[in-house]
C-alpha cells in the first residue's frame, strides 16, 4: 500500500481556487502519496454548495480521493482529544475528527491552520505551504 496523506478542508478549498500555495502543495504530494480525506472534510466541502454547479466542483475535486470514513476507533480518539484540549485549545468537533482520521490511520496530515493540529503529539502534521516532502 502506497502512503497516505490526509488532506484538511482549507487547503482543498484552496485549491479548488487555484490558489498557488495548495496547488503546488498538492502537486509535490501527488508524487509521494496516495491523497486522502476524511469523510469530514468532504462533508464541509458539500457544505458550501450553494448550486448543482458547486455540487458537481465537488464531485471532481474529491473523485480521486481515497475517503477514510468514521470509525469506532477515530471516534473514540476525536472524543478523547476534544475532552483533552477544548479547554485548553479552543478545538472544534471536525478538526478532532480530521486529525483523528489521521492519527489512527497512522498516516501523515496536512493543514493549512497548523494552529488547530501542532500540540497533537500523536499526529504527523506536515508543514504547510509544503516545499519539500
């Protein structure tokens, strides 16, 4: 099985924008990993479709994405984060999720708000905009 990464939400919408910094990011992780999202992120993708138009971007920006979707094991870890760091942290149910997915895929992350992910011991945040792999 190839590597994996997973991608969180604002650098996808970022690059549905072609802005320069998510897509270079995304090119250099194409040639070292399998690109993957959590079933969140696609969700908050869907989210912010305001026509069929946008539902079909979605659908071509998220086709060749493996999708980790939840499992009891990522829920129990989102859980333990959010009561962990909440206070602490300010973090948010998704990103719980998010880095959850990655955390216990045991697979590497990359966020455009490293804010939300850098005191998570146990995730493999990549640097973001990303310059080398």
């Amino acid at each position: 099985m190839a590597k994996q990464v997973v991608i969180d939400t604002d650098i996808l919408i970022d690059f549905g924008l072609d802005k320069d910094d998510a897509v270079k990011s995304i090119s250099t992780l194409e040639e070292n990993y399998e690109l993957t999202i959590s079933v969140i992120t696609a969700m908050e993708l869907y989210s912010g479709c305001r026509s069929k138009r946008d539902l079909k971007k979605v659908d071509l920006l998220i086709a060749d994405l493996n999708i980790h979707f939840v499992s009891k094991s990522i829920s129990a870890r989102a859980f333990e984060l959010m009561k962990k760091y909440r206070s602490s942290h300010g973090v948010e149910i998704n990103d719980m999720l998010i880095a959850s997915t990655a955390i216990e895929s045991d697979v590497k992350m990359i966020s455009k708000n490293q804010k939300h992910y850098q005191f998570l011991s146990d995730l493999d945040l990549l640097q973001y905009p990303l310059i080398e792999v």
